[in-house]
C-alpha cells in the first residue's frame, strides 16, 4: 500500500495478492475481494471414537467441512451412524462408520486395521467415547465405577496403542483425548466419572513425553456443560442455571468442542502437545 499526495492511499494488489495467508486465500472476482477459506485436514484421514452423535458428529462434520475423511465408531444407533455417514460423504469425502467398542482391546486394534485397509493411513485420533453413571460414592456400586473407567479411560489406552505404530513409521500425527472440566476441578457424585477424565489428562502429557520425539503430538480438550441431544432432555430450568453460572452465559455447542478439535488436528497446533484447552464459556477461571 502507497501513498499519493492526490489520491491517498493505493493498494498494490500484486503485492497483497502474494501473500501466503495460512487460512483464507485472497482473490479478486468482479472487482470485489472474495475470502475462501482453505480447507485444514485436506486428504488426512481421522478415526474419531464415538460419533454418532452429540460431540462427536459436531467433530466429524467440522472435520468433513476440511478435508478430512473420516472414519468413525458407534456402540448401538446403526441408523444414526448411517445418516452420519452419509451426510458426511455428501460433503465430498469417504466416510465410513464402524461398530466397535474402543474399550476392549482386541476391538480397537481390529478397528485401526479396518480402517487402514479402507482409508490406507491413519493421522489424526479423537478419543471422544465415553459415558456417565452417576451416583454418591456411599452408593456408587463397583460394577458402575469400572465400567465408567473402562469405556473413558481404557478405551483411550486401546486406541492410542492401536494407532501408535501407524504414527511411528508416518513420524507425524495427532491424538486428541476428550476430558472434561470436572477432570480438571472434580464434581460431587461423579467421582468414577472425575476419575477418569482425570486419568485422560495424565495419560495426554505422558504420551506427549514419549512421543514427541517422533513428531507425534498429544493434546486434551475439557468441555464445559455442552447442549446436546442429551441435555435437551433436562428441565429447562436445571439447564437455564447452568446457562447462570458460566461467564458467557450460554451453553456450548458441538462446534464450539469441534473447532478446539480442529485446531489441535491441523498444523495450526504443529508446535503445541501435552496440553489441556478447557472449553467452557470460563466455568473454570
């Protein structure tokens, strides 16, 4: 940009039109500046564990939006995971949605096979499966607290051990591992819950230790109170004070968990492992 004593400033378009912009590119079309946005993940290949709803098909369909084809896993909804599948390859890249539960060993080691025999490679790992069964610990039973440690946790230990080779021979990939704030901060009656979110994030920095040498980086989200199909069944009320007691009052959504998601997949994040970004409107500030 220059400037003319006569006509003020005068924009070099050449020179603005050889910059190397990382998200948008900038063209010129019918004499008007038109932003594209590029697409982050283009031609990665993502397997992102429990999917077939709330957060974890916001992830796959931000993912889709940039390139990324996607293989993804469900418990029980084979028509949800259908629709899933097919909404996602209507965006222009190969979905495919397996059955399979990231909790048992031998599972997860056959899903990452599968998947590297349909999609070739394997880059990027959201360790998203996960569920709650909450009680006070006087009446929390054994049973519901190792299973809550099994489906959360396990599962993360599973997958990460399915995929590590992949990403060692590759020398490059990302895992990101679902927490949670109450990881982060504990919450009466989740102790099970608490427990293993908990052990998520430990697990996170562990791995980002030992494989950080291989280009190979480990990051964890914690959600806040995320509106999803699940929370709609609350009482308006119940749901109206959370929406009080966070900073931004709001709940937040699937794309608010799956733009941090994106950011940890993509490059944008190529010198950041080992870290917990806590997404929850400031609950924990």
């Amino acid at each position: 940009m220059n400037y003319n004593s006569t006509k003020g400033f005068i924009i070099n378009w050449n020179f603005l039109l050889s910059i190397n912009y990382s998200i948008f590119d900038l063209s010129i079309k019918n004499s008007k500046l038109t932003f594209i946005q590029m697409k982050l993940l283009e031609g990665k290949v993502a397997i992102i564990t429990g999917a077939s709803r709330g957060i974890g098909s916001g992830i796959a369909k931000v993912f889709a939006q940039h390139g990324a084809n996607v293989a993804f896993t469900y418990s029980s909804s084979a028509e949800s995971a259908m629709a899933l599948e097919n909404e996602l390859s209507a965006m222009g890249i190969k979905a495919k949605g397996y059955k399979s539960n990231a909790a048992d060993f031998n599972e997860a080691q056959k899903l990452v096979d599968d998947v590297m025999a349909e999609f070739g490679n394997v880059d990027v790992l959201i360790n998203n499966a996960g569920i709650t069964k909450d009680n006070l610990l006087m009446r929390m039973s054994e049973e519901d607290f190792d299973k809550v440690i099994e489906i959360n946790l396990k599962s993360v230990f599973n997958m990460t051990k399915a995929v590590q080779k992949i990403m060692l021979k590759n020398r490059k990939g990302s895992i990101v591992n679902m927490s949670s704030v109450v990881g982060v901060k504990g919450n009466a009656g989740q102790a099970n819950y608490a427990a293993s979110k908990a052990g998520m994030i430990g697990f996170t920095k562990s791995v980002a230790l030992e494989l950080g040498s291989r280009n190979i980086r480990c990051n964890a989200i914690a959600p806040g109170f995320i509106e999803t199909e699940m929370t709609a069944k609350l009482n308006d009320d119940v749901v109206q004070g959370w929406r009080d007691s966070i900073p931004l009052k709001r709940g937040g959504t699937p794309e608010d968990v799956a733009n941090a998601c994106l950011y940890f997949a993509s490059d944008m994040s190529a010198y950041v492992s080992g870290q917990v970004l806590n997404v929850c409107g400031g609950m924990l500030t």
